[in-house]
C-alpha cells in the first residue's frame, strides 16, 4: 500500500508536468473563486428536452454553474473567458462500462502476472486521462484490482490525477472458475491470483459482497453469465444458482449499492432481473420474456456494441490474439449484439451508454454513438443514453447529465452537429471537468 501511495504521488508529479506542456488550457485547478466565462454558440443543456439554444454564457465558479445568460457576456475583467460561439457545446458525456486498468492486447494475459496493483494503478492514470480528452467526465469502472482502482478513483476525486469522475466496483463477484476468476494459467498461479470476491453458495456470495462494500465499492459487479474473454470453454450461459443470485441482491440493496450483472445467455440475463438486479452489461441473448422483466423492474441495459464489435473483429482478422476459447466465443456473441440493442430499444427497454472500453482502445468510446444509431437509436437518443440516462442510471443525476445552476462545471464541445452526424461526438474539441479546462482545441 505504502509503494502504492508512493507510485501516485510520482505520478501526480509527472502527470501535472505533461499537462502543463500539451493543455495549455488548463485553468483554476483548486481555485474554489476561479470564474470561467463560457460563451456557447449552441448549446443543448438539458439532453432530455433536446432543445437546442443559441447564444448563451455559462457563468462558472470553483466547480458549479452559477448563472446562465443570455447572449456572449462573458467578461475578461471578471474572470477567464472561453469563446465556443462557433461550437455545438453539452454536457460531459458519462460512460456506464469501462475498465481503466488495462486494454486488450496480445501481452493481456501476461500483464496480469507482471503488473503490481501499483503498475496498474499507474496504466489505469494513462488511460483515465485518454478518456477525460475524448469528452468522457464521468465513467463506471466494472471490473479491476480492488487497491489500483480505488486509489486512482481517489486521486483523481482529489486533483491528484487528471481523468473522469470515476465510481468504481472493483473486482467483480464471480463464482470459482467462472467469468470473472482466473483461468487458463497453472493451478498454483490460480490460487495466487483469484480474488476475494470470488464465492461459492449464497453465504459465500453474501460475504463477497459485503467484503467489496467494505473495501470501497461504489457498486457491485457480478458476473451472472460466462464471458467472451475468460479463457475457459465454459460458454455463455448462467453460472450463478438462482439462490447466489437473490443473496447477491438482496445483501448489496441492504448496504446501499445497486448490483449490475454482466450477462450474456438468456438465462443468466432473466434468473439476475428475477432476483431484482438493477441492470444488466450486454445483454446479448436476451429474449421477450427478458424485455418485460426489464420494464417490470424499471432495469438498465447497457448494450456495450463497441466491445462486440471489436471481439468481432479481432476474432476474424489476421492478427487475432484471443485463444481458442476465447475465439469462438467471439465469433458467436460480437456479431450478436446490434440486433439485441435494435430489439431491446424497439421495445421501450431504458438503454445507458456504455463501451466496456478496454476490450476495445481507451479513447474511442465515442465509437459507441454511431453503433447506437445502427441499432435504431436517434442521435439525440444515443446522446440522452450517455447523459441524462447513464446519470440515473448510475444514481447520480443531481451532479451529472444536464447544465444548469448548481451542477457541476462537467461540459465539452464539438465543430459540427452531433445531432445531424453524432460521429462528431468522435472528435471533441473542448472539455471542462468539475469547472477545471483539460481541453482546449
């Protein structure tokens, strides 16, 4: 832990020197009184109206909007002045599915064995940072090293280290041998590396919870169905017992977090809603009895396209480095998964915006909008799941979603339209995270 807490403060140093040569925007980091001035050309507040007005200043103070005026008035005299009058400006993008931590890549498997939670503390630094200049100021990290993941979800939320508002899992409750535990490596290094939170029976599963929640879980993750990249031939079906799952739900919802499920077999997806799990991550096989379950329990699907699509890919392209077992599951879930969404959202199923960004690259998780109009979303639609959506949806819409009075400063831009083309969402231009400029083109 000490090496841990060393490691940060290193790259707390470095982090801030980088930035002060490639963002020379950076502004008001730690100033409560510091006042920003943003003029906005066009400006959609509020994505659930999807209003979109013109001409308007944001008056910014320490980390809030404190007034919204009508016209350019920002005032150079007053404070610092930030001209977006030519730019299509909403509030910060919110992704529901990420895993900072680490991407995919042909050393994945051995990166595990190798990296400390401090190195991985230190690659997930990198990686929060990508995605805070792609326009992301809020993201949901389902998945990682309890020690490295709660540390850089602290410092960042203390200025230590630039990135998005992060709330955090950590490792995910999976059963012995499922999604979600180790697999693949030598039975010694299995037991050298299985997490806490792997459980076997409802009290065990009861106790992995409670052990996440005492760790510092923002929310649980579990794995309720096998998974495309776990290295075991165990496919995608449901892995936990009916009874883990009510004991899973029922001891999380007492301690005040909700339970997200990644899912990909229908009978995982329907045995986690029946249980009264509050979303479910992918979804893939879901059916019309996993549609009405949806809507009985007022659940989220967070379809993560982005990651099918790129499983997909690399499973059927020249340079694949999945295994065997990993290959096949790809080619038969990744392809699956557009025309899961198209169904789910034809149905009136509530959908929040989320990549599962490093399977596929940090930084591209913008690449989710566009696969989100495939499957029939309207533009405004796919934009109102990564704001107003993902917020309720991660229980955080008073802080995040929306710009308006006393919300936080969580704002980013773009040249064109994202309405007409939402691939403009691909290429952010400005971004302003808790009234702090991380970006500005």
């Amino acid at each position: 832990m000490k090496r841990l807490g060393l490691a940060l403060a290193a790259l707390m140093a470095s982090a801030t020197a980088v930035f002060a040569q490639q963002t020379p925007a950076v502004t008001g980091m730690g100033d409560a009184q510091a006042t920003v001035f943003v003029e906005a050309g066009r400006l959609l507040a509020d994505p659930a109206t999807g209003v979109v007005q013109r001409g308007k200043t944001l008056v910014i103070r320490g980390n809030q909007v404190v007034e919204v005026r009508d016209g350019f008035v920002g005032d150079a005299s007053q404070g610092k002045v930030v001209d977006l009058r030519d730019a299509f400006v909403l509030p910060g993008l919110i992704d529901s599915h990420v895993h900072l931590t680490g991407q995919q890549s042909a050393s994945s498997r051995i990166d595990g064995l190798v990296q400390s939670d401090a190195d991985q503390a230190m690659v997930g630094a990198r990686y929060a940072r990508r995605t805070l200049l792609a326009g992301f100021t809020t993201v949901a990290d389902l998945g990682a090293s309890n020690e490295a993941i709660f540390a850089l979800r602290n410092a960042v939320r203390n200025g230590d280290v630039p990135g998005p508002r992060i709330i955090a899992s950590g490792s995910a409750v999976s059963i012995h041998g499922g999604h979600g535990d180790i697999n693949g490596y030598r039975e010694d290094i299995l037991h050298l590396m299985s997490p806490e939170s792997v459980c076997s029976g409802a009290e065990d599963c009861m106790r992995a919870v409670r052990t996440q929640v005492r760790s510092g879980a923002d929310i649980i993750k579990i794995t309720a169905t096998g998974g495309v990249l776990s290295n075991t031939a165990a496919g995608l079906n449901q892995q936990f017992s009916d009874a883990e799952l009510a004991a899973i739900v029922e001891s999380a919802h007492r301690m005040g977090r909700q339970v997200t499920a990644h899912a990909h077999g229908v009978d995982g997806i329907n045995a986690f809603l029946r249980a009264g799990g509050d979303s479910i991550e992918h979804g893939t096989y879901l059916d019309d009895q996993s549609i009405r379950l949806f809507k009985q329990n007022n659940a989220w699907l967070v379809p993560t396209l982005l990651a099918g699509d790129f499983v997909a890919r690399v499973a059927s392209g020249p340079n694949n480095f999945f295994t065997p077992a990993q290959t096949a599951k790809a080619l038969e879930a990744g392809p699956k998964m557009l025309d899961m969404a198209r169904r789910a959202h034809n149905a009136g199923v509530k959908i929040a915006f989320g990549t599962d960004s490093g399977v596929s690259a940090h930084g591209d998780n913008a690449q989710e909008f566009a696969l989100l109009v495939r499957a029939g979303l309207t533009p405004l639609e796919a934009i109102q799941a990564a704001t107003v959506g993902a917020a309720e949806h991660l229980k955080i819409a008073n802080e995040a979603g929306r710009i308006g009075v006393g919300r936080n400063a969580d704002i980013v831009a773009v040249a064109g339209d994202p309405l007409t083309d939402v691939t403009e969402l691909e290429r952010v231009k400005f971004v302003m995270r808790n009234g702090v400029v991380y970006r500005a083109d």
